[in-house]
C-alpha cells in the first residue's frame, strides 16, 4: 500500500513537472516585445528574395531566423494611404485617403491605430522615423509615448550628386555622400533604435522604426555606392515596341523617363542600390543590439516595404501602379510566434491583415470590431498553410479610381469601373505583366469569373 502510494505520488509528481515544463515552452514561444520596421519604397531587390546583384547580409540574416512570405500585397501603392491603411486595418476606399495629402487626423475620429492599441495593451510604444506618412496632421501622436525624427548633419548634406532628369523631377536625385551613416537621418534612427533596445524597460515595446532608404532623394554614405559598379546594375530589358495600355496605367511623369539613357537608367539602380545595403546596415544594428541584450529570443520582428516600386519594369521608375511590382514588397516575420525558421511562405494576403495579425499573436484586448483585414496568425505559427485565395489593391488618377484583384494565375485592372478601361494579366506566363489580354475574346469567362471577385 505504502509502495501504491509513493508510486502515485511519483507519477503526480511527474505529471505536475511535465505541465510546468509545457506551460514553460509555451511561454518561451511567446513573443514580450515587437520591433516593426516599415521601410519606404522597399522592393524586392533583396539577397533573401534572390536578387543578384544587392547585398543586404542582415535582413538575409533574418529571413534565415524566421519566414520570408512572397505574396504580401499592400493596399495602395503610394506611401501615405498604404501607411494609414495598414496601421488602421481598413481599406483605403473606406479611410479615404487615396494621396499623400490627405491626412490621417481629418479621418480618424475615434479609430484606433495600431500603435495606440499597443499602447492601450501596457506596452511602451516608441516612432522612430517614417512610421505614419509624417508628423502631426499624418501622425496618431496619442499612440505614442515617444516620437523621434531626424535630419542630415551638415556634412551628411555634402558629396557628389547628380539628378539623372536634368531638374525635370527634383526627386530624381542621387548624392554619394559625405561622411559615415550617422550624418544621415537612417544612421541616427538606428541609433536612437539601439539606444532603446539596450536600455533597462519596465514595459514590453512596441518599437516602430521607419527607415527612409530607398526612398528618393537617393543619399546615402558614399562607400555604399562603391559596392556597385554601374556595370553590374543592369537595367531591365522591356518587350520590343511595348506602350502601356492607357495613359493613365501609370502616371504622368512617363515622358521624363521615356529620354533616360543608358547611363541614367544605371545610375538609378545604382544609388536605389546603395540605398538598400545602406538601410540593410542599420536593420543589423537592430539585430545586434536585441541578440547583445538577449532580447532576440522574445521580440517579435517583423520587416516589410510599404509598398513595390517599378526599378525600369514597364519603363517606370517609382511607385503609384496597380500592377504586380507597385503593389507586392518584401515582407518578413521573425520570434518565437514564428512557426518554422528559414522557410519561405506562399500564403497571399493584404496590408490591412497586419493589424489584426499582431494583435492576435500578442494576444491583445479590445480589438476593434470594424477591422477589415483579417488575422493570418495561423500562417505564422504554419508558413505552409494558403490564405486568401485572391488580394485588392487601388489607385487614384486624379478623379478616376483604379482598381486590381489578383488570384494565383491572374491580375485584373478596371479604371473607373471599367468606363475607361480594363488590363488582364496572364501571372504565370507574364510574370512582369506586359502582354494585355483583356480585348480578347477567348479570355471572355476569366473576366467575369474575376468581376466576381472585385465586385464580391
């Protein structure tokens, strides 16, 4: 009896040590903190993402410690209502704001952002740089307990330039510059970043850090442009004789690159180049800093472009299309909320899934009800898992509204509800979109079949 009883008392004893060491691996595989990187006009001119020629070690780095997903689309294609999309968890249709002049605070009202429910949750929630459009009127200042933004040192203003339009687009502009990264606003973003990780915290985080680079003016340290000799930036070869289907496919600027030589064409990818592996260096500060305080093991990271860009494809270089190179960028998760590391994932879905994403993985309270994303926390935990079997995206042409529903194999385009036009793109067999099959009479039923979809 004696020995029945110790027996018992052995085996509850095991039991109550095994649900300790379970509660104690859940516990591990879940994420205290987050560090949100929102790049500006970041593509996906990446080593992780198979670029030839880019060198970015660290954010390759992270894409080996967590998953590297191919089909995030965002929104809109243009910084300020893909931001204020994303960071609210509605379409841009529904916050309204289609440009980078409308702000958020006009529409707000008693939304919350992202950010701020992170706040509302106990976290300390910290902007450093670009994280909404810009300050104030673009900003949600009450999500934040800090907010930080930086400018060039006077040296950091001073090196070899050159605008590749002849002034045409005062944006268009490269400069190799001048001393190291911290005369430039990404450099002391990084810092600042650092600075805070390696600091003693009485809160989880929430860190949002917006690097500026790749967006133009292109500037960067010049020891980064060294890493590209024009030679190897090797401009992309378009279909002889192509001509965007409409006028309004892209924007205006058109005519400006329509006289880029050769010359400028390299340039450009040049110093968009040198821009990466510029911003490539701060993100492995961030990774530095977390892996020196041992923070790695519970920050859940989380790095994306906030929206494509057009490097010559289609003979355009900037952002502000519909088509697959506008709307996809780079988007990579890491932490213990990850399922499995060094993986990619095929999962397709939207911007404004970020939102409830995160605030199902971090578990917080009072989600909103009236998000309209939905959470692909299950692809987390489970890459190999599918998501949404199609995505949306929209763009405005002064007046006129664009609109895009992309399945697996097809990219459908109407303007102004098809009034001015509609594109049909073939994704499997036309990966870059040139060849518009919408006027032929044999693709009849796709077009319907994806009507269906956008007028779901």
């Amino acid at each position: 009896m004696k020995n029945s009883i110790l027996l018992m008392a052995a085996v509850a004893g095991s039991l109550v040590a095994h649900e300790a060491s379970a509660t104690k691996t859940n516990r591990q595989k879940s994420d205290k903190n987050v560090l949100f990187i929102v790049v500006d006009d970041l593509t996906t001119t990446l080593g992780c993402y198979g670029h030839p020629t880019v060198k970015t070690p660290n954010i390759d780095r992270l894409a080996k410690m967590g998953v590297r997903y191919n089909h995030a689309y965002c929104n809109y294609a243009v910084c300020g209502p893909s931001r204020s999309s994303f960071l609210t968890g509605l379409k841009p249709e529904t916050t309204t704001i289609l440009d980078n002049r409308k702000t958020l605070q006009s529409i707000l009202g008693d939304r919350i952002t992202l950010p701020y429910l992170f706040k509302q949750n106990g976290f300390f929630t910290m902007s450093l740089g670009k994280v909404f459009h810009g300050d104030k009127d673009h900003n949600d200042p009450k999500a934040w307990d800090e907010i930080y933004g930086y400018g060039p040192t006077p040296i950091g203003k001073t090196g070899e330039k050159r605008n590749m339009t002849d002034g045409a687009l005062k944006w268009c502009e490269w400069m190799a510059s001048e001393g190291d990264d911290e005369d430039q606003p990404d450099g002391q973003i990084a810092r600042k970043a650092v600075e805070f990780i390696s600091a003693k915290k009485e809160k989880p985080f929430f860190l949002a850090v917006g690097f500026h680079k790749p967006h133009d003016p292109f500037f960067a340290p010049k020891k980064y442009f060294d890493m590209y000799p024009l030679e190897v930036c090797n401009p992309p070869v378009l279909p002889e004789g192509w001509q965007p289907p409409y006028k309004h496919t892209l924007p205006t600027e058109t005519a400006v690159f329509n006289k880029f030589t050769d010359q400028d064409k390299r340039e450009f990818l040049r110093s968009y180049y040198a821009c990466t592996s510029f911003l490539d260096a701060q993100v492995g500060k961030l990774l530095k800093a977390l892996e020196e305080t041992n923070q790695l093991e519970n920050t859940l990271i989380v790095l994306f472009g906030d929206h494509g860009y057009h490097l010559g494809e289609h003979n355009w270089w900037n952002k502000v299309t519909i088509f697959e190179k506008g709307t996809r960028a780079p988007f990579i998760m890491a932490g213990q909320s990850v399922g499995k590391k060094g993986v990619e994932s095929d999962a397709m879905f939207e911007y404004i899934d970020i939102y409830p994403t995160l605030a199902e993985l971090l578990k917080l309270k009072n989600v909103p009800t009236y998000l309209e994303g939905k959470s692909f926390a299950k692809v987390v935990n489970n890459p190999s898992k599918p998501f949404r079997s199609y995505v949306e995206a929209v763009v405005s042409r002064g007046e006129m509204l664009g609109r895009m529903v992309k399945n697996e194999k097809w990219r459908y385009i109407e303007w102004d509800k098809g009034q001015k036009g509609i594109e049909l793109y073939d994704q499997l067999n036309d990966p870059v979109e040139y060849n518009n099959l919408a006027n032929l009479p044999e693709y009849a039923e796709t077009i319907k079949e994806m009507k269906k979809l956008m007028y779901h």
